[in-house]
C-alpha cells in the first residue's frame, strides 16, 4: 500500500471512530427521550398506549365488524391482513400486555402469507427490512440499528424508533416471523421501580 493509500485509509478509520463517537447510546436517547414533556399514544389502527382493556376489546370488535380484523389462531390474538403495504400478502397477528387494565405495549408479529422453508425471499430477514420500511411509513423515519448479542449464536440486530414515551422496536423473531414491540416506556421505568 502506498503512503497515500495508508494515509487515505488512516484517516477513513478515524472518520469512521468519531461518527461512531458522536452516535447517542440507546440508553442516551431514552433518557433524552423521556425528560420531554409530550406524550405520544398512537399504536395502530386507533389503539392508543394507555387505552383501557374494555376500550381495546371494544374498539377490536368494531374494526371486526367493519371487516378489517379477526380472530387470530386459539383466540390468543388479533389477525390483521395488511392491505398492499408490503411487497407480499402478508399477515399481522396482535395482542397488547396490559398492567392496571391498560395497554403497556403492543406486540405484533409479522409472517408473509406464502413463506415455506424453500421461499428464501420470503423469510424473516427480508421481512425486517420489509416491514421496517412499512413502520417508517406509518411512524416516521429515524429508526436506529441496535446489535442485541443472543446466546450460542453471536450478534443479531433491530431497529429501534423512540418518540417522547413511546419506543418502537422491530427483530427477527424466528425463521419465518418479525416481531414489533410497541412500549410505552414510561409504564416500563415505573414498572421497573415499584
């Protein structure tokens, strides 16, 4: 390598170490994120965090009577067909945890409809990237990659997106699922504290 080349290279990685400086810490923006005074309530189709458990099964069976949702597998959650907003037929089976008879967090799982072990492009991590781009559109950009080390199989990584109170996480949940987690951060530090 020449002396350019080196000095060239030298200073890329030293461009590279200061960006990486200068990128806030999750824990950072959580901190920063939590100290405004707003508060952002907005799931998905109306579900607000801090809605009510009765709220939440009515407002479930209005969306089902208007035919947009249904019952979901052993009537342990919500099924939502997604209308057009991903590359393939896909399906988003939902359910809130509740602390006090209030949402707490969303949790949605993400499948497209004709995944099988053979359909390499339908699997789940295409589907991150997918259904990442599908929570832009419906939250906004400025979701940040966040490595999670996993037992006995490295490093995997998700997206995260924090609005005030509200924390919008999206990983790979298995060979064919993503799963988004919709928590409202500040009943998750006072669950943590009592």
């Amino acid at each position: 390598m020449s002396q350019t080349g080196f000095s060239l290279f030298c200073f890329l990685g030293l461009l590279l170490l200061a960006a990486c400086e200068r990128t806030p810490s999750h824990e950072a923006i959580v901190a920063r994120e939590l100290a405004r005074p707003d508060t952002v309530r907005e799931i998905f189709l109306n579900y607000e965090l801090g809605m009510l458990r009765q709220a939440f099964y009515d407002s479930s069976w209005a969306l089902n009577r208007r035919g947009l949702v249904r019952q979901g597998p052993q009537n342990q959650n919500v099924l939502y067909k997604i209308p057009d907003a991903l590359p393939f037929e896909a399906t988003m089976l939902y359910y809130p945890d509740f602390e006090d008879d209030r949402i707490v967090q969303m949790r949605a799982n993400f499948q497209y409809d004709a995944w099988a072990p053979w359909n390499r492009r339908l699997w789940s991590d295409s589907l991150l990237l997918d259904v990442r781009q599908l929570m832009e559109s419906w939250y906004g950009e400025g979701f940040m990659i966040r490595e999670i080390p996993v037992p006995l199989k490295g490093l995997t990584h998700e997206f995260v997106k924090i609005d005030a109170n509200r924390q919008i996480t999206i990983r790979r949940a298995s060979d064919s699922d993503v799963l988004v987690l919709i928590t409202d951060l500040r009943a998750a530090f006072r669950g943590d504290n009592e």
